[in-house]
C-alpha cells in the first residue's frame, strides 16, 4: 500500500522529471516521453542489439507504461513508424526472442499477443550494478584527489 506521503512524493518527482524533459525539449517533450534506462543504450552492443532491434524494443517499450502490464502494439504500426515492412520489424521481434531479451505472451483478459519486457529488465539489472559501482568508484576516487589537493594547499 502507498502511503499519502509516499504517493505525492512520487508525483512531485513524476511532475519534476517532466519539468526537466520539457525544459530540454520544449514543446516536443509536452507532446510525450518515456523513461529510458541509459543502461539499454550504453550496453547495446553486449546485448547484441543491432539498431534495427533497437528500434522495434524502443518502440515496444514506448508502450510499456504500468510496471507488469505488457506492451501490445501491431508489427505493422512500428513498421509505418521506421519506414521498414512489417516483416523486417516481425524479424526483429523474433530475434529479441531468441535473444531472451522479449517474450511472447496473452493478455490474460483480452486475448491478444502482448511483448513482455521482464527478460530485457532481468538483464539490465546486473549491468546497472556494476555502472553504478563504477559511479561509486570514480566519486570516491574524485573524492581521494580533493582530499589530497586539500591537505597540499593545491
């Protein structure tokens, strides 16, 4: 359960977060954004993402907007968007399958074929660890220097 607090404190920094976007992006930002994990990009090539499947997987994560309610959106449509045929984006979505990145399932009430992105976020979660213990490791090593700097009058 969310408490009171808890839940403004998530919409102030939901309504901070879109302050920042429409500030960098104007008017394109009013129009829509999404939440993208620098991780998915930084680590395209471990993935072995070529930019066609990225392109599909950030048009299918374009549509993942509540945490366990998987996207649903037609080959054909991300095709129209990225100029390419249907097939090319059906190619690309079956080798983020076999890639374990995507996996086919139903909509539990409506039936349909959604894409569940839990694989793609499983392996991004060990890739976020070790950035964010590199970030740790640069500020502390900043901090050593400052220090030090510090202690030589520099």
């Amino acid at each position: 359960m969310v408490s009171a607090d808890s839940s403004q404190t998530q919409q102030g920094s939901s309504a901070t977060a879109e302050s920042r976007v429409n500030d960098r992006y104007g008017m394109a930002g009013k129009a829509g954004w999404q939440p993208l994990p620098d991780v998915l990009l930084f680590h395209q090539r471990n993935l072995r993402l070529n930019s066609a499947d990225l392109n599909v997987l950030l048009n299918l994560m374009a549509h993942y907007y509540v945490k366990n309610e998987m996207p649903f959106i037609r080959p054909n449509v991300i095709a129209k968007r990225i100029g390419v045929s249907p097939r090319s984006v059906q190619r690309s979505i079956a080798r983020l399958r076999a890639r374990g990145l995507i996996l086919k399932a139903k909509h539990p009430t409506k039936g349909h074929i959604v894409h569940d992105l839990s694989p793609l976020i499983e392996r991004l979660q060990p890739l976020a660890e070790a950035r964010l213990a590199e970030k740790e490791r640069r500020q502390a090593m900043n901090s050593n220097v400052a220090q030090l700097e510090r202690a030589l009058g520099l």
